[in-house]
C-alpha cells in the first residue's frame, strides 16, 4: 500500500500544475522572459507600489535577492521604480503596463484551470475546498 501524501505536498501539487500552465500561456502570449523567482516577487507589489524591502519579507528573500529580481523585472519592462512620498531615501516599486497586460493574461489561464479543477470536483466541492484554503490563509499568511 503506497503511503499517504502530506498535507503540504497535496496543495503543492495543484499549485505546480496551475504555475506551469500559467506560465506556458504566458509564453505563448509573449510573455516569455521572466521567471518562477521573479514572478512571485511580482504577484507582491501592492496595486499603489511596493518598498523593495517589503518585497523581499513577503516573499522570504533577502533584500539584495530582491533588488536582482526587480531590477530584471524593470529591464524587461514589467515594473519601474520611483521614489517614495513618503520616504526620500526608499524607492517604491509599481508594476507597468507590460505588467498589467500579463497579469490581465494569468487572470484568464487561472481562470480556466479553476474551471477545469470545478468540472472534476464538482461546483460545492470546490466551493469547500476555497472555504477551507481561505481560512488556513489565516494562520498561514501574514500578509493576508
């Protein structure tokens, strides 16, 4: 008999399949030169810019880690980076319109594999399975 997975395998395993299919639409669309790494510094920056430093906590890296991986995202266009209003010496980072129209794109591929995961689960048991992911968020993610 094969042993059970754990928990956190089990929700990793759905994550893997969705990230990879985002990212091959993502490259079918264009969108083909960033990375898993800089990418979930990416998914961060809050809708009114982000401080480097709060990038980095939130994605659990260290600051020069970071800084590398928005200064790659600012070359290829997907974020800038102007001062803070509220801090002279700190830079806010804010995504671009390249930026935008590939988030625009994930939406719509994560839309379809959350319909595809709907289709095989059935529409309550999906709605169970988001209630119980959304309260875990609560003692899972500090950033909520």
């Amino acid at each position: 008999m094969a042993e059970e997975l754990n928990t956190g395998l089990l929700l990793f395993l759905p994550y893997r399949a969705m990230e990879t299919r985002v990212f091959d639409e993502l490259a079918a669309a264009g969108f083909d030169d960033f990375t898993p790494a800089q990418a979930r510094v990416f998914q961060r920056i809050a809708p009114h810019g982000s401080r480097l430093t709060d990038l980095a906590r939130q994605a659990g890296i260290t600051k020069q880690s970071a800084a590398f991986l928005v200064e790659k995202l600012e070359r290829a266009g997907y974020v800038h980076t102007v001062p803070d209003p509220d801090d002279g010496r700190a830079r806010l980072v804010l995504i671009a319109e390249r930026g935008r129209r590939s988030v625009e794109a994930s939406r719509t591929v994560v839309a379809q594999v959350e319909a595809e995961w709907e289709a095989h689960l059935g529409a309550e048991r999906m709605a169970e399975l988001r209630r119980a992911l959304t309260d875990l968020r609560e003692i899972t993610d500090p950033w909520r």
